[in-house]
C-alpha cells in the first residue's frame, strides 16, 4: 500500500468542520444485562451462500444455540462444514484455531436446534435465544430482522439491509421502540482506512467537496420476461417459506438467482453500493437529512436516472443515477453520481482514476470504487470502502491511511455487535445509521423504473414529485406474511 499524506495537512484541516466525532447518531443502548464471561445464544437464520461465513465465524465468539434455513440441505452442509473445519484445526499450532475446534466439536456434540421458519423458531425458543444473525435473500431480510426485534433479540442483518424504503424505515422504528443492538453487515466501515479516510474527509484535508462518483462494472440481468413453466422442487428446499412475502409463483430455478428479479433483490445498488457508496454517505453526513433534519436549508433530496431501458420486472443492463444532496450543517451541496455496467461515460470515469493501478489489482480497482472529489484533491478508495489513497500522488506523502487516529478502532463487524448487545457503543452500521443508507440507495432503484426525476422527502419517507412514484417505497404482502 503506498503510503498516503500530512503535506499541507494542518493548513487545510479546518477546512470544512471542527473536531471528528462519532459518524452518526448514537441509538438507546440494549437493557439486557449479561454476566461477565456469559457467552449470548445466537440464531443464525440463512446459513448457505453468505450466512456460511457466520456458521464459520459466530461459534468462535458466541453459543450458536438455532440454525434456521428455507433449505434442510443448507443446514447439513453447515454440520459439515463444523466437521471440516474441527478436523482441520484440531492440531493447528494456533491457539485460536485450536479453540474454535473444540467449540464447533462441542456443536456436533449438542447439535443446536434445527428449524425452516424463524417465525416457529423465535416462538418455540423464546427467551433462550439472545441475539439472531440474518443473512437470507434481499426479500426477507426485512419481515426475519422484524420478527427477531419484536421477539426482543438483538439483530444482526447482512446487507442490503431490506429490499424497499417502508422496510427500513420499519425496521429503525422497531429497533428505537425495542431498544435492541443491532447492526448492518457492510464490512469495510470496520476497516481502519474506512475509519481514517473519514477522519481526513471530516477534517477537511480535501477541501470543499461538492461530486462523489460511485461506479460498478457488473451491471444487472436485464430479463425481457419471467422464468416459463414448472419444475420440480429440489429435495430439502421449502419453496413457499423462500418466497416469503413475494407473490407466489411455481418454482423454478431462476427465480432463486434474486438480483436478476426486482421482487427478490436489490440490483448493484443494494448488492455492491451498500459498501461502495457507504464512505461518502457517512464522512459527508449526508445520513443528517434523516436524523437532524433542522441541520439542512433544504431537506428534499432529488434523484434522476438514465438506463438501458425502463424495465420493472429485473434491473436495467446498464444504469446512471445522480441524488442531488442540499447542504446539511457546515456541508455544501452535493451531488453522488452512481454509474453501473456498461454506461455511457463509465470507461471516461474510470480509465484515468485506475491508470497507475498494479497489474494485480487493475481489476479489483476497476470492477468498484468510489471517488470522492475535493478543491485541495481527492480520496480512491476500491469496492469496500477498506482501502483508500489520496490523489494526486505526491501530494499528501506522509499521511498515514491505515488506522484512524480520533474516532475508535474496530474490533470487526461481528465483535462490534456483540459488544453492543452487552451494552456497549452501538455498531457503527446499527439500524437507525443503515436504514437512512438503504433508503438512499433504494431511491436509485425506483429512479430507474420512472422516466422522470424524483423529489423525496427523508423525514416524511414521501415522494413529493411524481407522487405516483410513491406506490414504488413499498411491495403488498403476501397473506401470512408481516412486517
């Protein structure tokens, strides 16, 4: 990593805003008490794709005490996975790897609890259930973290944190009313470049920031019509617990690839701008139109797009999407503009920021990253948001960009949460922060199913122009299903 700048830095420093504090509103600590040393007992709800690294992870911190998934097979590979893994570790020379051994051997033991609904799982098991890790498709992360938090368990939910605007603001109400910890599972604001880049940002070593670009090279599937006809439904998977909430439909394989399909996911801009866009949406406070709303002159924020085509029933090939911010506190007006697959304009962006990349990284860098774009120069940071330089080179030799130096370290995101459900700080993705995220970034996705710009109001979660945009923050549910 090329070390990164303090030339001209103290001159520049009070640039934009006085001393860096926390990024966002702290929420009501969780009032459940825990003896010292007392391990919480956590259910992990979706344990394939993604949720396998928690089935890896949590037992090594925590008492995983429930496994819940819509597919019996995903729930024996977990077993498995716990067997291979013990096997393996069991005379590793690391300690740690030694521990997690004898902790996943003692799950085979006194295997947890098995269940294909967390709806019976969070009534059978009550109170021995302490916190609930969600790490399922888009649909139901929403109507999983919801039950968990009106059951009173603290929550963890992976990104994107729902799939519409009413969800998440949904779930930051329940989270305030219940006061439970919770948190969000965008990794990289644990990082400590993460941390340092917004340190440098809110210090004003840019300068005055007014554009933000957010790109992504993968572009969505773009599908003309829905997947024809019936096939049969694998052995262990319970289709109509995976469809949850959606509209019931027969089963067919594609329907399960969910960011091919609006009803099941979120696109790029819930699968990879969740991270991406994250850095720019907390060290430019741009969250304060939703929690200090008296901050800003002007509170509505405008979105517009441009796309491949209009197209309702799956994401666009390529899209553009541009929110307008007003000034909030000390900040100047903003836009962030997303651009995603194979845009006009995308290799102008990108081209020139990746042009002195390392061969090894030339395509980490040119698949994500955000540039954040200032008077006195700017931050490159890939994907995640976990690693960043300042631009021009040259320029800031000397800055350290590795750790922050004022705001607290991480302990990762997992170690954060948990940490928070003892009554510590909050998480710095706990709900009341990722809810305000996930609204923005779903503001795009219903950007591009209108041929028009949107108006939209965050503290009222209204779309002022074209009000009939509004029936788009929100999908029916299926009968059975609640938020």
């Amino acid at each position: 990593m090329r070390p990164c700048s303090r030339r001209r830095f103290l001159r520049l420093t009070s640039a934009v805003t006085g001393a860096v504090g926390l990024p966002m509103l702290v929420p009501a600590r969780a009032v459940h008490g825990y003896q010292a040393g007392e391990k919480l007992r956590v259910a992990l709800v979706g344990v394939g794709g993604r949720g396998r690294w928690f089935v890896e992870t949590i037992p090594r911190m925590e008492e995983v005490v429930a496994l819940c998934d819509v597919n019996e097979v995903r729930i024996d590979e977990a077993f498995r996975l716990w067997e291979e893994l013990a096997s393996r570790w069991e005379n590793s020379p690391q300690p740690g790897e030694r521990q997690a051994a004898g902790n996943y051997r003692r799950l085979l033991k006194n295997r947890p609890q098995t269940f294909v609904d967390f709806r019976q799982m969070l009534e059978e098991m009550g109170e021995k259930i302490d916190a609930v890790v969600v790490a399922t498709p888009d649909h139901t992360h929403a109507v999983a973290s919801a039950a968990a938090i009106r059951a009173g368990k603290h929550v963890f939910c992976e990104k994107p944190l729902t799939r519409t605007v009413y969800e998440s603001r949904t779930l930051r109400e329940l989270a305030r009313k219940h006061k439970v910890a919770t948190a969000m599972g965008n990794q990289g604001t644990y990082s400590g470049p993460f941390r340092r880049a917004l340190e440098l940002i809110r210090e004003g070593t840019l300068g005055q920031i007014r554009q933000v670009y957010v790109w992504n090279d993968g572009g969505g599937a773009d599908r003309d019509a829905p997947p024809e006809g019936e096939m049969p439904i694998p052995k262990g998977l319970h289709w109509d617990l995976w469809l949850g909430p959606a509209a019931w439909r027969p089963f067919h394989p594609q329907w399960m690839q969910r960011n091919s399909w609006r009803d099941f996911g979120t696109g790029q801009l819930g699968n990879w701008a969740s991270h991406t866009a994250n850095l720019a949406f907390m060290a430019l406070e741009v969250f304060r139109l939703w929690t200090d709303p008296e901050s800003a002159k002007k509170r509505t924020i405008r979105v517009r797009a441009e796309c491949s085509r209009i197209n309702r029933l799956s994401f666009p090939r390529w899209e553009k999407v541009w929110w307008e911010i007003p000034a909030r506190g000390n900040w100047p007006p903003i836009t962030i503009e997303w651009i995603n697959g194979p845009a006009p304009g995308f290799k102008e962006l990108v081209e020139p920021v990746i042009a002195d990349a390392p061969e090894k990284q030339r395509n980490l860098w040119h698949f994500a990253g955000t540039l954040i774009v200032g008077t006195e120069g700017s931050i490159h940071t890939t994907g995640h948001n976990a690693w960043f330089r300042l631009l021009p080179v040259g320029r800031f030799e000397g800055v350290q960009c590795d750790r922050p130096e004022k705001v607290p370290s991480s302990r990762g995101p997992e170690a954060d949460w948990f940490a928070a459900c003892r009554g510590g700080p909050a998480a710095w993705s706990h709900f009341d922060y990722a809810s305000a995220l996930n609204e923005f970034l779903m503001l795009g996705n219903i950007a591009t199913q209108i041929p028009e710009p949107i108006e939209y109001d965050p503290v009222e979660m209204k779309i002022l122009s074209p009000a009939e945009a509004n029936n788009l923050l929100h999908s029916p549910y299926r009968e059975g299903w609640i938020l």
